[in-house]
C-alpha cells in the first residue's frame, strides 16, 4: 500500500510551467468500512498537518475508489505533522483495500482551487494514460479543449500533470455548483460550437473527442461529490 505519508516527504519533480504542486490520494474502503473511514477523514484535525484541510470528494460514479483527496504539497514535515500524519495511516490501514497516493503539479493556484471548491458541491475527473510519445500532445490537447469549452460558454477544467506516484499522465478536475450544473448543455448552436472547435485549434467539432482518443492508452472518467 502507498503510504499518504510518503506524499508529505517527497520533493516534487520540475515541470516546465510555474506551478503549485499537488498530492493526491486515492482511498477504497474494505467491504463495510466505508462509513467508518468517511468519518476518519472528516474527523482528522488536518491543522496538525502542515498542508492544511485537503479537498475531499466522494464518488458518485465511474471510478473504484470511494474517496479522493487533493492537498497542497509542502517539502518537509515537521515532527507534530510526521506524528499525525502516522496516525492517520495506521488507522487508514485497518479501512481499506486500496490506496493510491501520488504528486502532481497545476498552473491553477492551492488558492484558485480553494475558492473554486467553496463555491462547488460537485467534480467532474478525469484521468489520462497518454500513449507513448503522446505526452506533450495530450497536455496540448488538453488545454485546447480548454480553449474550446470557453468558447461555447460552460466552464474550463483544471488541468494536472502527474509528477511522480501513479501511471496516469494528466488528469483534469472540473468544479460545479451541482449535478444539474455540471448536466447543462451548451447554449450554442451547431455551426458556433463547430467555429468554436477550429478556432480553437481542432480540425472541427468531432475531433474534439477523436484526437483525444488517438494521444492516450487509459482513461478513468469519474463524478463526485464534495465532503464537507
């Protein structure tokens, strides 16, 4: 099992953007443990952890996990938050039948992605294996999905490069009020949202899809919930 710990210890590797860096974990309960690790996770006293309180989601569909936690990643963990953070393990441990904890990094600020989760009660994740060679043009594809979507007026995701810990390559988090939120369409017709693709840098509109699906070898597409 990866141990949460070992997220707080690591330096995260250079990327070539300025960026925040992330860790990330991943938390399976074992058959009849989740309430009690759901409770674990919002009863820990995060203060004593030099991150601060991560973002928690819970998942609503799609993917094998039950929870997933994004916090800010600090080099270094003093003696209090290496004590609390070997609690939590230890105590993680006797809940769950998995765990994935890993770094990643975001030109999107600890900050910027604090006030987008005040305001949200719901995520959108996916997560990317880019095929070999792809990884720069699953980054460009990416970010001109980005373009594309402001494009037709609904919300960009959050985009994060994975450093080290995990096979995923990329993965991207969009933030919104609600299911419902997150379910309304474009308020664009055909021919805008057609502009909107090549302006974007896609051939067209379909290819907003289908270039993605030539760039990568794995894809892991989740809905969530906030814990608060």
């Amino acid at each position: 099992m990866k141990k949460l710990l070992c997220a707080f210890g690591l330096f995260a590797l250079s990327t070539p953007v300025v960026a925040d860096d992330y860790w990330v974990t991943q938390f399976r309960a074992a058959p009849g443990k989740f309430p009690a690790l759901l409770e674990l996770v919002t009863t820990t006293k995060w203060d004593a952890f030099e991150m601060g309180r991560p973002i928690i989601m819970r998942h609503s569909q799609g993917n094998h996990w039950d929870l997933m936690l994004l916090g800010k990643h600090k080099p270094g963990c003093d003696n209090d938050c290496q004590a609390a953070a070997t609690a939590f393990e230890r105590a993680a441990d006797t809940l769950v039948d998995y765990e994935l904890s890993f770094q990643a990094s975001s030109e999107t600020s600890w900050e910027g992605l604090k006030a987008k989760d005040a305001a949200s009660g719901f995520y959108h994740i996916e997560m990317f294996n880019a095929g070999a060679g792809n990884h720069a043009a699953l980054m460009r594809q990416r970010v001109i999905e980005n373009d594309y979507i402001r494009r037709i007026g609904q919300s960009p995701n959050d985009i994060f490069e994975v450093s080290f810990g995990s096979d995923f390559d990329i993965f991207t988090i969009g933030f919104y009020e609600s299911l419902q939120a997150y379910a309304v369409p474009a308020d664009v017709t055909a021919e805008e949202a057609e502009a909107a693709a090549i302006a974007a840098g896609f051939k067209n509109r379909a290819d907003v899809s289908f270039y993605l699906r030539e760039l990568i070898i794995g894809h892991h597409d989740t809905l969530a919930v906030k814990v608060p």
